[in-house]
C-alpha cells in the first residue's frame, strides 16, 4: 500500500467511525430532551428512566465523539499538511465557531449530567436541550467546512496563489445549505431507526414493554419524518452537484455520454472500459428532468470530463444507488407508522411491524456511510473542487500505512468497545430502571 | 486583531495545561497510589473532575483550532515534522478519554472490567502528557530540521532528544503536582487529605529533579535556556515570583489552607509557561536552521484573523461565564439551588 493511498484509507476510516459517533450524539440528546419534557409534564416515572437511560448512551457516544474528533482535527494536518496550510485560513471559520459550539455541548453535558435533583428542573431540561442543539449546530458548522471543498469559493486562485481570501464567504458556499440540511436530516433518521430498532427488539423479546414502547415512540417519530422529508433535500443537493460538481453527479448516475433526454440508470455495475452500465434498468429523460425540470435538456455526461479528472466510477455510482435504495426503503416504512399510528393502532403491536424495525436498524447508518462515500470519492481526484489534487495534499512523511493499521485497530476496538457497553446497559435496564 | 488570536491562544494553552493537566495528574495520582486507595483516590478525583471533565479537554481543540485557521504554515510544519509525537498523544487521548467514559458508564460494574479501564486509564493518563510535553519541548530546542532529506533526521531527531523528553517528564511530575494540590481541597477525610499532601511532596520534588534534568539537558543540546529566561526581566520576575508563591504555598498547606492552595499552584504552572512563551515570542517553533517560525509573519491574511478573533472574542462570552458557572455549581457540594 502506496502512503497516498494509505493516508486516504486512514482518513476515510477515521471520519466513517466519526460520523456513527457524532450523528448519535448530536441527535440523541434531543430524543433524551422530549422524554425529559414529558416526565416533568406528566411525571410519568418511564419518562424520567427512559431520559436516564438515554443520557447515558449519550455521555458515551459523547466520549468516543470527542476524542475521534480530536483525533480528525490533528489528522487534518498529519495526513494533509500542505492542504491545511492553503485551506486553513479559508474554510476554517466554520471549524471555529464549531470550536465554540462543541465547547457549549460540553459545559452543558457537565450540568445535564450531573444536575439531577441539584437545579432548578427547568434549568436542567435546559442544559438537556443545548446539548442537542449546539450538537446539531455542530454538525452543520462542520459539514459546512466539507462543503466548501466541493464548492470553493471565499478567495481568488491565481498563478498557484490564494489572494483575496474572506472567510465568511467561504463558509456560506453554495453547498453549504444543501449538505448541511440532507447530512442534518439523515443524522436523525439514522439515530432514530437505530434506536426505534433496538427498542423494537425489546418489545419483540416482552421485556420492560412499557419502557421500550414508549422510547420507541420518541425515537420512530423524529427518524420517520426526517426518512419523508429527506428525498426532497436529495433533490436540493443533486441539483447543486450538476451545478458545481458534474463530474461527481455523472459519476453518481454512470453516465457517459452526453445526450438529451439524458437517462437516469437504476441499479446496474458500470463498466468503465466499455463506457457503459450493465444489468441497469435505464429511464429515457429522467436525469435531464430531475437535474433541469424538463425532458430534452441534456445533462453534461462523463464524456465532457477529461480522464484525469474523474471520480472511481464504479464506487461513486453503487454507493449512490445503496443510499438511494435504502433510503426509498426508509421513507416508506417512515409512512407505514404513520399510517399504523393514525389508521391501523393493531399493527404497532404485532410481531411483523415490529421485526421491520428491528430489521431497520442498521439502514440509515449505512445509507450515512453510502452518502459520504459519495460526497468523498464523488469529488476525487480533487481536496479541493478544482484547485488541488488530494495528492498534491498529502504528507511527504512515509511510512503512513503503518500508521492506517494502527487507527483501524483503534476505531474497531473502540466500536467493539461502544456496542458492549451499550449491550449492557440495555441488559440492565429492568434492573437500573425497576420503579 | 492578531494580539486577540495569540492572546487567545496562549489563554487556550494555559488552561490546557492547567485544567487538562490536572485530569491527566489525577491519573497519574492514582499510579503512585498503592492498590489499597486507588479506590479512594479514584473516588476522590471522580467527585472533582467528573462533571467538568469533557469541558477540560475543550481547550486542546480551541488551540488547534487557532493554529490551523491562524497560522496554517506553523500548524502544517508541525504537523509534518512532530507528526509521530502528535500520534502517540492522540493515541493517548483516545484512550484515556474513553477508558475514563466507559469505567463510569458499563451498567455493570465488574472487578475485571473496571481493572482493565482503570489500567488504560492511568498509563495514558501518564503518556500523554509526557508526549505533550515532548512536542512542547521540541518545539523551543531548535532540533526540528526542516531541510533534513532522511527519515530520522526529518521525523525523529526533532523530539526524540534529551531535552524534550526532560520537558515531557517536567510535565508529567507538574500535572500530578497540579492533581495532587486540587485533591487537598476535595477529599472528605484527614487521612485522604494527608495522602494527598504527601503526592504534592513527592510530586513537587519530581518536579524540581526533571526541572533540574530540562536545564543540564538544555546544556548538553545547547537549547539556551538559562540566557533566555534570565536575560529578560518579565520572564526573571515571573521566576521569581513563582518560586516564592511555592514557599507560601507549603506554608498554606501545613496551616490547614486545603482551598487557595490551589491558586498558588496554578499561579506557579501559569508563570512557567508565560516565562516560556515571554522568552520565544513571537516565535512559536525554533528549528535548526534559525529558521524560527513566527506568529507575527507567518499567520493567515488579516480578514480571516479579524474574523477569527471576533470569533472567539464572542465566544469567549458564552463560554468563560457558563464554564464558570459549571465550576461554581459543582463546587457548592450538598446545596440544591
């Protein structure tokens, strides 16, 4: 293994751990806050356990969220110094204030977590909240930061030289609001399935039926109605893609050649050689609507994109059509509750809907990583859209597969790590959770 | 503007150092403790640094965050040349961070499973300020080269050397130092209290036997640290004051004082670092060319260091008062508010 290869391995790794971690974290404390708002209201004893239970999966999702975070923010500058040092200045504003807001999360963990029966209760749901709301803040300062490499924009690049720089700009790029809504909408689809799914599992097995129900209930609401908007916020961010990265959307959809009534292709295996997508079921005019709201209008195709300057194919379009699919799939078991919830209350108890969940569970942390594989491999060969090759970024230090092992190690570990601990805790739950 | 980010910087690497570095001595505390009250001192240190501890480490990431959106060139250098140290501290930082989250939240407390985090939990509590310290020491010996064309000259010789390990190991006994002080002020008992005095001592004295190794090292690796420090009068006085405020601190403690100690002790580490920073400023890395990186040239185009200082000025409006508030809250043990 080549070191540019392994410092793209490593850094894929360590944010493909990182996103599971954070998008938890940043969206179970809102979970925890809706069940804490119910037992001050109701003072429904299930709620305040439900909340307890919940802040604990956050304080250790929280935990691994920080410290692979801290692990990204060096590894920014391990692996890429070169692109740090002409980035930095440009798109590090959102990494900033997202400093701040992490800062914030942190201090108001310190009191949620801690400040039971010692505040104000009021005070305390507070604290609860800010930690979800400076988490998601978080999120989309972050994800605002990866935008500007697909989108730059905040500065003039000319002769190898980057002048007029203005940070401002730079952080409210035009893809900032597309990515930043979709990557915010499936971090809670993602944590909803995954925790809906678990309780799902626990009322299948009768244990604790009122406990899981109820904090499935929680959990299945915001997933659902983030797994029906979602689709709509794809379009937005497919639209931006023709726009600033073309050759990432022809990627996307395998399409070589430029045409009107440009087709969209539904599954299938592209064949790069032959310059074409075998087994795939191809809809005439699609692509052109989807991308220009009308039939004829060709979209740019692969064939417009000179060969050193285009994506993997083959793993840009089958991730696309993995997060798709999962992600059609997502959205209709999101109306199915729905439709349970108003129209049919018999299913909601029956072993069926509840084995739909419970197989659920992992989609929408595989979409995620589908999704990101897409913004990620959609852009190569660029760091930064058009001005810098990751290449040009890379560490002249050798020796960085070493370095690949050793965090996959650490990131396999520390998952093993998590989901023990979070078997455990739900092991214990009729035992912590009894009154 | 520029004087806000550094100001901001150093703010964020002298809290590191004294809040963080009390966590990290609050694990090193508890590897010189004999196995008959490591639970007690694990006891002790959870009630302190428990609710407050996630915020502590925050301030690593405000630096970092200041260096690669400041000074991107310091940053990347740094980053290509300590890149090994860099990795053994992260390392150390992952697993003591999660080693400490999992010891409190495994809903089951088992005798091997909590000995297993608490063993992580003490050695990277030791590592990874030693390596801290290493990047910090290497930082000021003027050993990073950066036209060195082989492996080891480029990625090891630049810290693996006498002077900054001495400086990793100061950082080591000064951490436990910082721990062992703020422990006297929360333990509930006399017996813990006397405990405690007695790792300030042996801490104090480790202290001054590496602070002794970092001068004769310097010596041998002609970082010329004695003419810095003593041929500039803010870092003589800061010296001074701080090896006075250690005498009024020992007295302190033997007359009962187990609260304001801790400010002595803080004062002392703070003025440490300000003698340091005062001495090389504005250059942050020395190498060994002379080719000494500055924070007055070498940092980002000034619309992104105004935006930045705004930044974290606003920041710093949100976050001093509410960490403030969290301190305050947590200290006040018993009462419900």
């Amino acid at each position: 293994m080549n070191d540019f290869l392994a410092a793209r391995s490593q850094m894929a790794i360590s944010l493909g751990f990182h996103i599971i971690y954070s998008c938890i974290g940043m969206v179970m404390p809102l979970f925890m806050a809706v069940s804490h708002y119910k037992w001050i209201k109701t003072g429904d004893h299930v709620y305040k356990n439900i909340t307890q239970a919940w802040s604990k999966g956050v304080a250790i999702f929280f935990a691994t969220g920080a410290v692979s975070g801290t692990i990204l923010s060096f590894e920014l500058g391990l692996l890429w110094p070169k692109f740090m040092e002409h980035a930095g200045p440009i798109f590090g504003m959102p990494f900033s204030l997202e400093g701040v807001a992490f800062f914030i999360e942190a201090i108001a963990l310190g009191f949620f977590l801690y400040g039971w029966n010692r505040f104000n209760k009021w005070f305390h749901w507070f604290t609860g909240v800010l930690v979800g709301v400076s988490g998601v803040i978080s999120g989309i300062l972050v994800v605002s930061a990866n935008s500007w490499m697909n989108s730059p924009s905040g500065f003039d690049y000319i002769n190898g030289q980057y002048t007029n720089i203005d940070p401002i700009k730079a952080m409210f790029n035009s893809s900032w609001f597309s990515e930043a809504l979709h990557m915010t909408l499936a971090a809670f689809m993602a944590t909803g399935f995954a925790v809906a799914g678990i309780h799902a599992l626990m009322i299948a097995r009768k244990r604790n039926i009122k406990f899981h129900t109820k904090a499935f209930k929680i959990a299945i609401v915001f997933g659902a109605i983030a797994a029906i908007v979602q689709p709509f916020s794809g379009d937005i961010s497919a639209k931006n893609a023709a726009k600033k990265q073309p050759a990432k959307l022809a990627a996307m959809e395998s399409y070589f050649h430029t045409q009107p009534y440009s087709p969209l292709v539904i599954g299938g295996i592209p064949d790069t050689a032959a310059k074409k997508v075998n087994y795939g079921i191809e809809i005439p005019g699609l692509l052109s609507f989807l991308v220009n709201d009308n039939f004829k209008q060709p979209v740019d195709g692969l064939d417009k994109i000179p060969m050193q300057n285009q994506p993997p194919i083959a793993v840009t379009h089958i991730a696309f059509e993995i997060m798709i699919a999962i992600g059609s799939v997502m959205m209709l078991i999101g109306i199915l509750y729905f439709i349970a919830l108003w129209k049919k209350r018999s299913w909601l108890i029956k072993k069926w809907f509840l084995y739909l969940f419970i197989l659920s569970t992992p989609f929408g942390f595989i979409a995620v990583e589908a999704g990101w594989t897409v913004t990620e491999v959609g852009r190569q060969p660029w760091i930064i859209q058009g001005v810098m090759r990751t290449s040009e970024a890379v560490t002249p230090m050798p020796g960085i597969h070493y370095s690949f092992y050793l965090f996959t190690v650490v990131y396999f570990t520390l998952s093993v790590a998590v989901i023990f601990l979070l078997s455990r805790q739900i092991k214990m739950v009729s035992r912590l959770y009894s009154h | 503007m520029l004087y806000v980010v550094i100001f901001f910087l150093f703010l964020a690497i002298v809290l590191y150092f004294l809040l963080g570095g009390a966590d990290f001595g609050a694990g090193i505390i508890e590897l010189f403790t004999s196995e008959d009250n490591k639970s007690r001192t694990r006891h002790t240190s959870y009630q302190a640094i428990g609710p407050v501890w996630e915020a502590n480490h925050m301030w690593l990431i405000i630096a970092v965050v200041i260096m690669f959106v400041g000074f991107p060139v310091i940053y990347s250098d740094m980053c290509t040349y300590l890149h090994i140290p860099l990795l053994i501290m992260l390392l150390g930082i992952t697993a003591r961070g999660t080693a400490f989250a999992f010891r409190n939240y495994d809903a089951i407390k088992g005798k091997k499973t909590q000995s297993f985090y608490n063993r992580i939990f003490v050695y990277s509590s030791f590592i990874t300020p030693l390596f801290l310290g290493i990047i910090a020491g290497s930082a000021i010996s003027r050993q990073i080269d950066l036209n060195a064309t082989d492996f080891l000259s480029a990625y090891i010789y630049g810290w693996f050397n006498l002077f900054s390990i001495s400086v990793g190991l100061f950082t080591v006994a000064l951490s436990g130092y910082l721990a062992a002080i703020y422990l006297i002020g929360e333990a509930d008992n006399d017996k813990d209290v006397l405990r405690f005095i007695r790792k300030a001592k042996l801490m104090n004295i480790l202290a001054v036997i590496f602070g002794g190794f970092v001068f004769i090292t310097a010596g041998i690796e002609k970082v010329r640290l004695a003419y810095f420090i003593f041929g500039n009068p803010i870092s003589l006085i800061a010296v001074i004051t701080a090896s006075i405020s250690l005498l009024i601190l020992w007295v302190m403690i033997y007359k009962g004082k187990r609260k304001i100690i801790r400010v002595f002790a803080a004062y002392q580490v703070t003025m440490i670092l300000l003698a340091v920073g005062y001495m090389h400023f504005p250059y942050f890395i020395m190498t060994k060319n002379g080719q000494n990186l500055s924070l007055l040239t070498l940092h980002a185009p000034v619309k992104t260091i105004d935006a930045l200082g705004w930044g974290l000025f606003i920041g710093s409006f949100i976050i001093l008062p509410s960490l403030f508030y969290l301190y305050y809250s947590f200290q006040k043990k018993d009462e419900i508010v």
